[in-house]
C-alpha cells in the first residue's frame, strides 16, 4: 500500500483509482461549496463501485433536522457530526451484508467560498472517517481549509482536487501520514489554498503526534503558521484570534529561560495598560520561525525530538504554541492582521530589534526597509524592547540609548518618538545575564547550575525526562512523523 503513487497522478487519475478500488465504499456528503468531490468521482466513470450515497442538506432547517442544530454550519462540530451520523448509517445499513469484505468511509465537508459581494475569502473543514481493513474501527483526519481563490469557481475547483486527495491520501498512504499531508496540494495551484489545522485519531494514527504533523504542514508549505494549545491540538486561527489583542513572543526556546519569561511578563504588563487594550481578553503567544528549529549541526534539518521538548516545556508554562515560515516581522503581523483588526504587541529584545534595523533583510522589498515598517506599523502594531547586557562592558542597551546605523537614526527616532517601539520598565536584572545557549551547553554536560536559569516548572519537567541531555539517537524509534527533511 502507498506506493508513492500521488507524484504521477492527477486528480481525475485519483479519483478513478479510488473508483476502481472496490474494496472501499462510502458516503460523501458536502454542504455550502458544491458536491465539488462527489462530482469528481461520478465525472471519472465506475463510482457504483465506490460511492453508497451522496447528498447535499443545503437548506439550514434541513441540515438541522438531519444532523443536529448547529451555531455554525462551517465549523468542526457541524463536520464531525455529519461524519458520526454518515458513518453510524453505514454501518447500520450495510454492515451486515458487506462488512466483511468492504472498508468503509464518510467523506464530509462543510465549506463557504469565496463572497465577491463582501470581499470575503472561503473556508471550510473537510473530514474523512475510514477503515484501513475490514470491520477494522475507523480512523479519521480532520482539517481545516483557507481558501484563496481570486473568484468562487477557483475555489470549487480546489475544494474538489483536495477532496480527492484526502480520500486517495487516507487509504494509500494511512501509513505515511508525512507523505500523506504532502499529496494534499496535488494539481492545486500555489497560493489557491492553505491548511491551518489538522488532526489524525483513531487506530491507523496511534502512534502519530499531531503537533508533528503542524511542523510538517508549514515545512511541506501547505501552511504559512500552525498554532497549537498546551494540551497537544491544534486550534484555527480565527477562531483564537477573532476580536482579541494578540501580543507575541518570537524566540528558539532550547530551553525557555527566566529571561524570556521576565521579557514576556514584563511585556504583559505593558500591554494591558495601552488604552486599546485595557479591559479586554488577549491572546499570548509563543511563536518559533522554522529558522528557530534549525540545529547548529544541519541547518536544512529541523530535529523532531529536540522540537518536542521545547514545545512541552512551553506547554507546561500553559501557553499556546505557534510554528510559522515568516522570517520577517512585517510578514508575521500581516499574518496576525489578518484574522483581528485589535492591537499587536510583538515583544522582543535589543539584540533582534538591532536586527530588525538591518536592512540586507528586505532586499526582496521594492521599498527596502521603508516599505517593510509601512507594512509592519500599517496597523495597530507596537513592539516591546527588553534590555540588553553588553558581555564585554556589563552596560546596559536600551530601546532608549540604542544605536542603530546613522542613516536610519532619523527613522529610528521617529518610531522611538510616536511609540511604535517601547522600551520596557521594571525587568529583572538578574535575568539579563542569562542565555538559553549557556543554559542548554549546562544541561548538556551535566552541570546543575542550569536550573536557576530556568522557570521552576521547566526545570521539573526537564529534570524528570531528562530533556535537551543527550544527543538525539536517529536510529531510536521516534513518534510517527519525525522524519523533518
């Protein structure tokens, strides 16, 4: 099974694969954007073979009398009770004359494309519930699509090849569930579309960690960020974000330290006080750019174990984790801006603001580094400026006495002036000597003073798991998914 089949093929080539594959046989039901998949497996030809049953519960009242009332029709509860009810039938109806000889499955989507008269772009959660043998117990895949289509029929036409490619994707490559989120873009153009969330459960996935599988969504660029919460699963942006202030926190957390606890703290204390903000729910969030995964030893290599225990130590602080490809900050806030028009605060420290001042970063920009604050500052976007201690001299580097080239000082003062940068107050001076590379080289050789340099809960988890101690084995077993390339 899985013979990486997908890089020769098509979705019409798919699609007849799946028909003439009679040991599957199922039900699709699609809602809002069209019986965009169902149409492909009747257009290709020999869908009696496959396809029990489709339909399409368009009309809410119908929908509700079907599967249930529902707040929202596109939205995960409303796909995965359409998955348990198709399923449930199924079963019901045909279990006992086929079961023993068919691998049954519900295909569900529930979708809205693009809305020319709003301006709205289209989104919609697509699940598929399977088994892999017969009277085997289902497995399913979860997901949610962004869809970027200049017009509706775009994103018809993507929802229908990535419907096919779930489907082809589940039953080949169950196995290989890397491989397996790589063939979702098949025969879809890049930037029609891209997948923020997505779940593996059941028995093919026992040994699957999810948030292995976010990583592999951004490094696969089906993704641009993946965020998930401090138990493991994946949350949709919109869905965290929508009408709250954000402030995040970038950094390579290997491991997190005091001192980035004390920047983030500090920052919060801020933040809450800006008369935008204050009185209002806001989302902290820890974020880390592929380059922050990247080992010393292989920059083109992202070390799946060395990524989870940085993610579980974050996770014992109980915050929310985000992975993305955006190297530069006006990228990341477009991003953020994207799903809330409130305020941004992006907390950082000297070093990396020094760094956000240089100007070989914005090279591919037409503006240069004009036009990369236009984009960043477009918005209600302030930066947080954690201090610096210089190694060689101990003096202290502001956001207030920072030097940064003399024919960006004038642009640098302005900012500095109109408070788009903001230097923070009341920090922890025994903090400002601590560095995660000191502390991780502590770790490694077995010295205890690391501990001090850590939050007291990090330090626990670390001690008890023995995180970041020993080189990474590639040949010891690894969860599913590990294989980061």
């Amino acid at each position: 099974m899985g013979n990486l089949k997908s890089e020769a093929m098509d979705t019409h080539q798919k699609a007849l694969e799946i028909n003439l594959d009679r040991g599957k046989y199922g039900t699709l039901a699609e809602i809002g954007g069209g019986q965009e998949v169902a149409r492909w497996l009747f257009r290709v030809g020999s869908a009696s073979g496959t396809v029990a049953k489709t339909m399409s519960a368009y009309d809410m009242t119908v929908s509700d009398s079907i599967y249930g009332a529902s707040k929202r029709y596109v939205s995960r509860q409303r796909v995965e009770t359409m998955l348990e009810h198709e399923y449930g039938l199924l079963q019901e109806r045909l279990g006992s004359t086929r079961g023993a000889e068919t691998r049954f499955f519900a295909f569900a989507d529930s979708v809205t494309t693009r809305n020319v008269e709003r301006n709205s772009n289209g989104h919609g959660w697509l699940g598929i519930r399977f088994q892999t043998e017969p009277n085997a117990q289902p497995s399913q895949i979860l997901i949610h699509l962004q869809l970027w289509g200049k017009e509706y029929i775009q994103d018809q036409e993507t929802l229908g090849a990535f419907g096919i490619n779930l489907i082809f994707g589940a039953y080949e490559y169950h196995d290989r569930p890397e491989f397996l989120i790589e063939s979702l873009g098949d025969s879809i153009p890049k930037g029609h579309m891209e997948v923020d969330v997505i779940e593996f459960t059941g028995p093919a996935f026992k040994d699957v960690d999810n948030r292995l599988m976010s990583l592999k969504l951004v490094e696969a660029g089906l993704a641009n960020a993946a965020i998930f919460n401090p138990q493991g699963t994946m949350v949709e942006p919109s869905e965290l974000f929508y009408k709250k202030s954000v402030l995040i926190q970038r950094g390579s957390f290997r491991p997190v330290t005091r001192l980035a606890m004390d920047m983030l703290e500090c920052s919060v204390a801020e933040f809450i006080q800006e008369p935008k903000v204050e009185s209002e729910e806001i989302v902290i969030l820890l974020e880390m750019s592929i380059q922050n995964l990247t080992t010393n030893n292989d920059a083109n290599k992202i070390d799946s174990k060395d990524f989870l225990e940085r993610v579980d130590c974050l996770s014992a602080l109980g915050y929310p984790v985000a992975i993305s490809n955006y190297g530069e900050f006006h990228r990341l806030a477009a991003y953020l801006f994207r799903y809330t028009q409130k305020m941004i605060g992006i907390t950082m420290g000297v070093p990396t603001l020094k760094e956000v001042f240089n100007e070989k970063y914005y090279d591919d920009l037409a503006g240069g580094i004009l036009e990369s604050f236009g984009r960043l500052f477009k918005n209600d976007l302030k930066l947080y400026v954690y201090p610096w201690e210089e190694p060689a001299t101990s003096s202290l580097v502001t956001a207030t006495n920072l030097l940064v080239d003399s024919h960006l000082r004038h642009l640098y003062q302005y900012l500095y002036e109109n408070q788009f940068i903001q230097p923070l107050r009341d920090f922890d001076s025994k903090c400002l000597s601590i560095s995660s590379k000191h502390a991780l080289d502590m770790i490694k050789d077995g010295n205890s003073n690391w501990k001090t340099m850590v939050p007291e809960k990090v330090a626990g988890l670390i001690d008890e798991r023995s995180l970041f101690m020993k080189k990474h084995d590639p040949a010891a077993k690894q969860p599913r998914g590990a294989t980061i390339r």
